[in-house]
C-alpha cells in the first residue's frame, strides 16, 4: 500500500492547506456544517439496561487523575481540535472530506484485520481481508468505497478488544490525555495498535518526517470530525460519571458483538 507520487503531492498540499485551517478556524462553536457524523454503532436503547453498572459502583480509583485529565481534554478539543475541525470544513469541498476519511477507515482495516486474527474471528478476517483489497486496488489506495456498494460488512476491531476476548478484566477506569475515556485494559490496547499501525504507516511513508506530520494531523481532524460528543453539552451535571458508565457498557457491548 505505497503511496502513489500523486496521492504524496495531495498529503502535501494539504499540510499547507492545514495552515489556513489554524488561521481561520478561530471560532470555538460546537458545530460543524457540511457531512453528518456517523451514527453511533449502539443506541441508548441498548446500553443502558437494568443490569448496567452505575456511576459509583464502577472502578475509578483514579479519579482525581481522571477529572483533572477529563477537564485537560475539554480545553484542548474546545480551544484546539473543533476550530481546526471547523476551518477544515471551511476551507476543503465534501468530496476531499470524503476521500480523507475513506483512505483512514481503509488503512486502518489492517488493525480490524489482526485483531480479527487474535481474536480467532475467521468471518470477520476474510470480509476485512476482502474490504481492504477491494479498496486499496479498485477505490485507489481507499480514496473511494467501491466495498460498501459490493455490500462487504465493515467491522471496527482493536487489541483492548482482543484483550477482552481472551477474558483479560477491564482495570480501573481511565481518561487517556487527548484519547478521553478508556480503563487500563484498552489503555494497553491503544498502545499495541499504535504501535503496529504507526510501524507500518511509517513503513509505507519511507520515513518522510514531513509526511508523518501531515498524516498525523488529518488523522486527528478527521477523526474528531465524526464523532458526535462535545464536553459538557449532555446537560447532565454528572457528565463525567455518566460518560464513564456509557464508555463502560460500550465496551462490553464491543467485546460481546
């Protein structure tokens, strides 16, 4: 999955275009015009049910860590990642959105497709297997989705998963600096994807610092970009332990699927 000279040039220009991004998105609103985000895999319907786990009765012996990380995390993605969020979709059409997050979801199948492996899962190995080739040949390097029309499921698969299918309990529950609400469990998880995603990324990119950068950015933009939360806009005044329970019953969820 080396990148075209072609699709280099576009990563390129984009890091310059990521410039005007800083400058004019400058305003911190909460919303953001343009593509919807994806639904959410799980509805409230199913996560909150008689037998979940609430508020006090959940592990957070890191609590203090975890609020002060949790208030960090809100300066950062209100002050930081919403205008870039908010000036990348001012400044790029919806067809290179599209294209962005189609190459990310794409590369990122190669972690579906271990984890996949791990979790001894052989469905979901050859239906990633065969979404990933179809997109990186036919909808060139990922840019398009020809899979989805081909009607090959998509399944979004992670070592913390893995973990938990290998009956590996949670930990205390933990709030990842930028990353948000996690536990030690899928902390570790984050840590081994990161690990062999970024090796291979690094690996295609033949290391281009310049690159790096780039990728890393739209990553972290386009990612934001879809995903429907926005701190302290639940109107809860138990926000923190109200995400801690949803984050916790997802998971479960997760590994259950």
């Amino acid at each position: 999955m080396r990148l075209s000279p072609a699709l280099r040039r576009l990563l390129t220009v984009t890091g310059v275009l990521m410039l005007g991004v800083v400058a004019s998105g400058c305003s911190t609103a909460p919303i953001v015009e343009g593509d919807e985000p994806e639904e959410p895999i799980f509805s409230a319907d199913r996560m909150i049910k008689p037998d979940v786990q609430q508020f006090d009765e959940m592990d957070d012996r890191f609590m203090g860590f975890n609020k002060a990380m949790y208030r960090f995390n809100y300066r950062f993605d209100n002050y930081v990642l919403l205008p870039l969020v908010i000036g990348y979709y001012k400044i790029t059409p919806a067809f290179f959105r599209a294209g962005v997050h189609n190459f990310f979801t794409n590369f990122f199948n190669i972690r579906t497709i271990y984890n996949s492996l791990l979790q001894g899962s052989g469905q979901k190995t050859l239906q990633t297997t065969g979404r990933f080739a179809v997109n990186t040949t036919i909808g060139l390097l990922g840019l398009f989705d020809p899979a989805t029309k081909m009607e090959i499921p998509q399944h979004h698969e992670d070592f913390g998963q893995t973990l938990g299918k290998w009956g590996v309990g949670t930990g205390p529950y933990l709030v990842l600096p930028l990353l948000g609400p996690s536990n030690v469990r899928d902390g570790i998880g984050v840590g081994v994807d990161w690990y062999v995603t970024t090796q291979i990324r690094d690996a295609i990119l033949d290391p281009d610092r310049t690159m790096q950068i780039i990728w890393s950015l739209l990553y972290a933009i386009d990612t934001r970009a879809h995903v429907k939360f926005l701190y302290y806009g639940t109107g809860s005044p138990f926000e923190y332990r109200l995400v801690r329970t949803l984050y916790t019953e997802k998971r479960r969820l997760d590994i259950e699927k």
